[in-house]
C-alpha cells in the first residue's frame, strides 16, 4: 500500500477517535447505553476507523504495533453486517480499552503536514 494511503487511513483513525471521545465527553456506560443517538454516533465513527484498518491491511501489525487490528477489523463487520447482535458492553470496552491504544498507535505512524 503507497504509504499516502496509509496516512489518510491513519488520518481517518484518528479524527474517528477524536469524534467518539467528544460525542463520549461526561456519558458513563448507563447514558451511553440508553441514548439510541450516541450510540449510532459511536458505532458509526467505529465502522469508519474499522474500515481504515482494513485498508491498512495485515501489515499493520507490523508498521502500528499495539492495538487489536485484527479485532478492530472484527468490529466493523459486526457493525455493518450483524447490527442486530450489537452488544453495547463490548463497544464501549472497545472505546474505553483499545482506543487508546490506537490512538498512539496512529499518531506515532503518522507523518507531519508538509509545511509550505
């Protein structure tokens, strides 16, 4: 992969996780739980930064070591394809426990803007 693209997905990644903290600023898991708009916010920008990690591929293991890519991948299809099984808990485990790790994960990959 051109590593253009990977710097847009790792882009994407971030501004996703960026979203969720805001949308998720003051809300404990009960809010989280019983607000239907939140919730679909949260699972939406989860699709997003999910499928940026399927475009970066099974080498992101190895470029953007410490998050569960393979996981987080997972995720996306059970968003998109079995949204009836969605269980709250585990998006919110996600968001509490592997983002962060994303987070520095996708920073530490990506390169400055050129200035100019």
């Amino acid at each position: 992969m051109p590593f253009s693209n990977a710097q847009s997905c790792l882009r994407d990644i971030l501004e996703s996780i960026a979203l969720i903290d805001e949308f998720l600023a003051g809300v404990d898991f009960l809010l989280y739980q019983n607000d239907a708009k939140t919730r679909s916010a949260v699972e939406r920008q989860m699709q997003i930064l999910s499928e940026a990690a399927v475009r970066l591929g099974s080498e992101a293991e190895a470029l953007y070591p410490g998050p569960d890519w393979k996981g987080l991948r997972g995720m996306g299809n059970i968003l998109r394809h079995q949204y009836h099984r969605v269980d709250d808990k585990v998006v919110w485990d996600t968001v509490e426990h592997d983002l962060p790790q994303l987070k520095i994960a996708a920073a530490k990959g990506l390169r400055p803007e050129p200035q100019g």
